[in-house]
C-alpha cells in the first residue's frame, strides 16, 4: 500500500491541489507560459482568487513551490498518528471529503496551509523574487532592546505583505458563504497567518572594537517553519469544538463552561472520524498498510495504530552506515552494511 503523496487534489481553502513535487513542477511549470493559462487551469478557484492569481504570477509560482513543505510539515507532525495527513494516491476526493467535514483534523490543515503560505511568502519577498514586495520598510533607523540600542539594517522579512496576500487568497472562498463552515475556516486561516508572527526573531551582527558588540545592526527574520508547525500542533490539541450562536453571527464553545476561543486558538465543529478503516463518507483513507511501533505504547504502538486489527511482520534488510571511524582531522569514515529489522504493518482486515 502506497502512502506517499501524489497528486492529492486538495484545498488551498478551496478544493486546488497539494500535488507532489513531480507532478508540482511541471504544472507550475506552465506558469512561465502565462500566468492566465496557469491561473485558469488551476482547479477551485473561486473568481477572486483567479483574479489574484493572474495579478500576482510570481506568488502563486512561489506558492506552488511551497506547497509541500508545509504538507511534509503537516505530515512530520502526525507521523505518528493514525490521521497522518495523507490520502491515497490518485483518489481526488478523499482529502476533500475531509475537509468538507470541519473536523478538528481539518481545522489544522486550514490554519498550516494558511501559516505556510505566509512563511513561503515571506521568503520569497525577502529573496527578492516577488515584484510587489521586499524588506519591511518599516524597519529602518534606530530601536532599542533590552540590550541597548541598535540599528535596523539588512532585510527584515516582510511578513505583513504575506499575510495581506494570503488573507485576502485563502479567505476570498470562504467569503462566499456566511455558515458556520465558513465562519470556522475564516477563523482557523487567521490562526495560521499569526502564528507565523510569534515566531520572529531579531537577528542582530555586532560592530566594535573586535567584536564588542558596542554598535549592533539588527534585522527581523523568520524563524524555522518547524516551530510554527509544533506550535500548530499544540493548538490542534487544546481546539475548541464550537457551534453557531444563536444569532447566527458567529460561533461559541459547545461546552459552556469552557472560554471563548481566542484568535490564536483552533476551532471546530463536527467530529473526527476514529480513521481505522477506508471511508469514503467520513474521508479516512484507514490504517491497513500503515508501519506500527510494537514497543511503543503511544498512538503509533501497533495495539492503536492497527485499531486492533493486529498486523503482519516482515523482516527487510536495510542500510546502515557501521564501523565508524575518526580521522583526524576532521572526518568521519563509515562501511555500508546491511541489517536485518523487522518492520510491523497494520492489517487491512481483521
Ligand atoms: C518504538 O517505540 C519505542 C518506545 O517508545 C522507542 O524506544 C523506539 O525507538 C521505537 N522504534 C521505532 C522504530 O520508532
């Protein structure tokens, strides 16, 4: 059973495509042909995002190229877990019937989706690739920090940009309906582009008589997508399950005594399916196939990850790097040698 992506038609709040990297470039490939070819072969887009599209041709080709490192991001984070945000390959719908659910799963792909967008954006602004955009503007002259004063110099990432474009591109389908789906995607699209912010740091250089540090220049840069992706994650546990208010106007929590969802927080409102079998209503792609930890007691122990199916072993030969040896200096030299493990899959059926 095959679990790598491939051409996964997926959202991009809409039903676009998470496609693989093969697949990827030689669709965005099409993209230096013209961007209205491109923009107008690219499936889901409501009329907004197509507008933007063909406007913004440089973006969506580093949007394009982006795309899977946060669903790689994505699937580091649930590695381990029986929803591994992955679908079958060559099946279009599965992940979409998941995200037509507003399941807490669901919740999460909107707010890395939208959280990646902004870090690709960003990125690409800062290495100059955007027309519209480069380093903040904003971040010029002097400040000051609890380490005294500096000068802002350099490129600091312009992340305000990024969150301009990818707010106005990913929420432009939502806008469309006024339901709770809607209200809930809105929401969780705006967790993702903030918490691309809160992981900015001050990059600084030191000047001075060697290296004292008595005049700094200081820029703003992103820090690793690993830490909004873990921050992400730790959102998708504590989400709050929500229902429309009675107004219609928005939603509250389903449990009273719990409080408001916060703007930083994720929401949803349906529940998840358990994932253990191929269901195309629910949109689990199941667990037969999957590699188990017959070890391990947590969510990847074949005991959780096979849904008490049991599982099949095999032993495959692998290589290994042995007999390291130091040299000096400075290297390291290894043998390649093989090494028998057994590898547990979960079974399809019972
Ligand atoms: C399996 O789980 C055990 C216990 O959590 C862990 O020590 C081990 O590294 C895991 N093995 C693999 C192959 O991940």
């Amino acid at each position: 059973m095959n679990f790598l992506p491939s051409g996964i038609c997926f959202y991009l709040s809409v039903a676009t495509c998470w496609l693989t990297s093969r697949v990827d470039s030689s669709w965005w490939y099409m993209g230096t042909l013209g961007s209205q070819v491109m923009c107008d072969n690219i499936p889901g887009l409501v009329n907004k995002q197509r507008q933007l599209c063909r406007q913004h041709p440089k973006a969506m080709q580093a949007i394009g190229a982006g795309i899977k490192d946060w669903i790689s991001e994505c699937q580091h984070q649930f590695r381990s877990h029986r929803w591994n945000c992955n679908t079958m390959a060559r099946d279009h719908n599965v992940f979409g019937k998941l995200l037509l659910r507003s399941s807490r799963e669901a919740a999460f792909v909107y707010a890395i989706s939208s959280a990646g967008m902004v870090h690709t954006l960003t990125q690409a602004c800062s290495q100059g690739e955007l027309d519209t955009c480069s380093c903040d503007p904003g971040k010029k002259g002097f400040s000051h920090d609890s380490k005294g004063p500096f000068d802002w110099g350099g490129c600091s990432d312009h992340v305000d940009h990024a969150i301009k474009f990818t707010q106005s591109f990913l929420d432009a389908k939502e806008r469309k309906e006024r339901d709770v789906r809607a209200l809930v995607n809105l929401h969780n699209n705006r967790a993702g582009r903030k918490a691309v912010k809160r992981f900015m740091n001050l990059e600084c250089k030191c000047h001075g008589v060697s290296g004292s540090c008595s005049v700094r220049t200081c820029w703003l840069a992103m820090g690793d997508f690993r830490q909004t992706g873990d921050y992400l994650r730790r959102k998708y546990n504590a989400a709050t399950q929500v229902v429309m208010n009675r107004y219609g106007t928005g939603f509250t929590s389903v449990y009273r005594k719990f409080k408001k969802p916060s703007k930083n927080d994720l929401v949803y409102f349906e529940d998840s399916p358990d994932y253990c079998i191929w269901d195309h209503e629910s949109g689990s792609v199941g667990t037969g196939g999957r590699a188990c930890n017959r070890t391990s007691r947590g969510a990847d122990s074949c005991e959780v990850m096979c849904c008490g199916r049991g599982y099949d072993t095999s032993r495959v030969s692998r290589a290994t790097k042995c007999e390291c040896k130091f040299h000096w200096c400075c290297a390291v030299h290894c043998r390649d040698c093989q090494e028998e493990v057994d590898v547990h899959t979960c079974k399809t059926q019972s």
